[in-house]
C-alpha cells in the first residue's frame, strides 16, 4: 500500500470527462511532457489510455 499512496500522491491529477466517462487523470506519461496517462474504471474494470497533451501557444 505504501508504493499506491506514493504513486497517488506523485501523480493524480484529478478526475475528468474523457470520451463521455469518468477517468482519473495521472498526470503526464513521461518527461517530454507530451502525453497524459488516464485511468478508465468501467464496470469493475480499468484501463488506461493515452492522449495527447494540449498544446501551449
């Protein structure tokens, strides 16, 4: 439980509408910064899915 809590604590971001479902927001995948890990719970089920981080202009 110890290294759950220190993930959540490292990398939750919140939780959002993604694709019409609720997803946990775990922050970006890797150091470039250029894409977002969520986690997807369906029907007792999890997923995650990848998405392009919003371009800065």
């Amino acid at each position: 439980m110890k290294i759950v809590r220190s993930i959540i604590r490292e990398h939750f971001e919140g939780i959002e509408e993604l694709d019409g479902e609720m997803a946990v927001n775990l922050g970006y995948f890797d150091d470039t910064k250029q894409q977002i890990l969520y986690a997807i719970v369906k029907e007792g089920h999890s997923t995650f899915k990848l998405v392009d981080a919003p371009t800065k202009e």
